[in-house]
C-alpha cells in the first residue's frame, strides 16, 4: 500500500516538474508574440499616456516612445527569462526527485517564492481588470488576457502540486524506511 502511494507521489511529482517548465517557456513564448504583435512605440505611448512613467525626464533623455517601448520589452524578457529558469531549476529538480534520486529543499524554496509572485500577479490582474479606465487601454489588453489568466492559475497549480507531491514523496520515503 506505502509502496503504491509512494508511485503515485512520485509520479505525480515528476509530470508536475514537466509541467512547470513548459509553463515556463509559455511565459516566454506569450511575451515574445504580444511584442511582435503589438508596435513597440504604442507600448511606450501607452506608458506615457497612463502615467506609468515619468515621460519628461525620460525625453530629457533623448529617449522617444519607440525607445520606452524597447526598455520596456528587454524589461520584461529578462524577468521572463529569469523566471523560465526558476521554473526550469524546479521543473528538473521535481522530476529527478519524482524518479527516486534526492533532492535538497532549496528548489521546495524557490517553488514557494515563484507561487507568492504567481498569486500577487493573478490578484493584480483581478484587481486592474474590475477597475474603471477611463481610456479603455487596460481593459482591452485585459479582455485579450483571460487565456493567459487560466494558464497563470494552471501553472500555479503545477506548482502547488510540486511542493504537495514533493512533501508526501518525502514522508513516504521516510515511512517506508523505518519500516
């Protein structure tokens, strides 16, 4: 019976890893397409236009919307990438644990921190999403990002799986150790 739980633990743990990595690589993919997508100079008019940044400084500069538009981009892909390889660091380590090697709780760590943000992120967007915009930007970029919001809860329940499955495969292995 021990024996059984601890396949299914393990099993589970190992197909959630996976799954947290390609969440990973569809954060990436998602931002690369809404750049592609959308023009760079409207991005930073955007910016400018919703207060989000102290535009007479920044063309002090010598920087136009165009350019707020890249910063902003380059911004955002180095979080992303930062983030695909937490997710990838987890991912790997739950499905090596999954497969019966030992792992540190370093990675329980940083799943446990990537949930934390994963929740302040999908409260946030709850939050923008319900309040009234005078110019309509957030909530039209808010209406194409419900899909994006079932997958941010879908990788956060990947997550919550791992550290779950990870906690029991422990226990189990402990259990059957002593008996």
């Amino acid at each position: 019976m021990g024996d059984e739980k601890l396949r299914k633990y393990e099993h589970t743990l190992a197909i959630s890893g996976a799954a947290v990595v390609a969440f990973g690589i569809w954060s990436v993919v998602k931002a690369v397409v809404y750049f592609v997508v959308i023009p760079l100079a409207k991005v930073g008019a955007e910016l400018r236009e919703t207060g989000g940044v102290d535009f007479e400084s920044i063309q002090s500069l010598g920087i136009t919307d165009r350019g707020l538009g890249y910063i902003t981009a380059i911004s955002i892909v180095l979080v992303l990438m930062i983030d695909l390889l937490m997710r990838f660091y987890v991912g790997r380590s739950a499905i090596l644990e999954g497969r019966g090697n030992k792992k540190g709780s370093f990675y329980l760590i940083i799943s446990a921190v990537v949930v934390a943000l994963l929740c302040m992120s999908i409260v946030r967007r709850a939050i923008v999403w319900f309040i009234p915009d005078e110019t309509g930007i957030m909530k039209d970029l808010m209406d194409t990002a419900g899909v994006s919001q079932i997958l941010d809860l879908t990788s956060l329940f990947a997550l919550i799986q791992v550290i779950v499955s990870a906690i029991m495969v422990r226990r189990l292995r402990e259990q059957l150790e002593v008996s």
